[in-house]
C-alpha cells in the first residue's frame, strides 16, 4: 500500500509542531505504516490540482492505492482500518471509536480554539481580555466531563487508538492554559498519550521538514 499525506513545507515557528499533519503521522507511525510525506509550499495548496484533492487548501490530506480523502478525522479512520494495532476489534469498538474521534473534534476542539487563538490571532485586540473568561468557562465544563469519563481509564476506548490521537492533539494546544492544572486526570491522559515513542517521531519529523525548508530570512 503506497500511502501519502500532505504537509506544510514550512509554517511560522509558532505553529511548527502544531500542524495537523501530526494526526496523520502520529496514526501511521503507531501503525507501522511506511508513508510518504508531500510538502507543500502556501503556493502549491491554491493550485487547482491540490484543490481537487482538498478542497479548502488545507493540510493534512491523504490518499493510497485506493481511496483518497481529506480531513484528518477520516484520515484516521482510514489509517486505523488499514493497522493491524488500531483497527477496531468489534462493533461496539468502532462505534467507541467514532464517537470520540468526533467528540474531539466537534465538541471539545471548538471550545479550545476559543480559547486559544483570540490571543494568538488577535492579540491586543480590546475584544480578547474580556472573551476570555467566557471561553475558559466552557473549556472548563468539557474538562470536567473529559475528567470524569478518563477517572477509572487508561484510554478513551478499551485500547489506544486513533481516538486517543485526535483527543491527545486537540488536548495539548492547552498545556500553556492555566485551565488544566485544574483537571490533573486530563492533565494526565494527555501526558500518557504524548509520551508514546511514535507521537514523539511523528512531532519531531514535522519540526525538522519545517526546519529543512524555512525561508532564509527566518534562519539566524
Ligand atoms: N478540519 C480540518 C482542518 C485542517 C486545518 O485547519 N489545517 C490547517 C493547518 S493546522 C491549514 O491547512 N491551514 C491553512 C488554511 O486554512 O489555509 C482537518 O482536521 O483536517
């Protein structure tokens, strides 16, 4: 299976080791997968054959010998279909898997962004101070949910898993927040889930392609 995804080039080096091409990775390389990595430039996402692949100009994207999709949530249902290590085992399994793949990304993902890129975006902005609570507030009432299912739970499902992936990247853009040394139970899954040797191969190999192509003006 010749498998490919698509990947920024180079991004500002605030972003770089947050691109969602990590999902992509961390999944292929829990699986064993060998993949090819297709970087591209700002450029390269507008053209019309990239377009055709991913319709928003975004990253990641992916395809192999049989389909090709976008979005990294079904790219990591793909992947886990394909893994002999993520792949679901039972009904029930998938349906757990699906539900909180989603749940990362539609019900807990959107309050995260709140709270985070109002500050990385619109910084000094008279908005931002007074946004703040609001969003902090609702990532809280996820976090306590979150707490209360991870309480008795090594992983989201009975096993790691894709789930885990998409929660853990979705997790992590909040370890600078003060909201979850508040939740040391999330605080903890989320460590448990970045300490595995492949989140860790797929972070570092994003770094070192952005790295390898930052422009020279970036470059001390
Ligand atoms: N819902 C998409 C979001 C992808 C996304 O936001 N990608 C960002 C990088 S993290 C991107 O490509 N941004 C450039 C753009 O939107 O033009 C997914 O999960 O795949």
């Amino acid at each position: 299976m010749a498998i490919e995804i698509s990947a920024f080039a180079w991004v500002p080096p605030f972003a770089s080791g947050h691109v969602r091409d990590l999902r992509p990775r961390w999944a292929l390389e829990e699986a064993g997968l060998v993949y090819k990595v297709r970087l591209l430039t700002f450029e390269e996402k507008e053209t019309r054959e990239y377009r055709a692949w991913q319709p928003f100009g975004q990253v990641p994207a992916y395809r192999d010998d049989e389909v090709r999709l976008f979005e990294s949530g079904a790219i990591l249902l793909r992947i886990a279909s394909l893994s002999d290590t993520l792949r679901p085992r039972t009904a029930q399994e998938q349906a757990d898997i699906s539900a909180w793949l989603f749940a990362a990304l539609n019900s807990i993902e959107p309050m995260t962004m709140n709270l985070t890129l109002p500050a990385l975006f619109h910084a000094g902005e008279p908005w931002v101070e007074g946004f703040r609570p609001h969003a902090e507030k609702l990532v809280d009432l996820r976090l306590k949910s979150l707490s209360a299912w991870l309480k008795d739970r090594e992983w989201l499902t009975g096993r790691f898993g894709v789930a885990d992936i998409m929660m853990a990247t979705v997790l992590r853009d909040l370890r600078e927040e003060a909201v979850l040394t508040r939740y040391p139970v999330a605080a903890a899954y989320l460590e448990r889930c970045l300490a595995r040797p492949a989140f860790r191969k797929a972070l570092d190999d994003q770094i070192a392609d952005h790295a390898a192509h930052a422009p020279a003006e970036t470059v001390n």
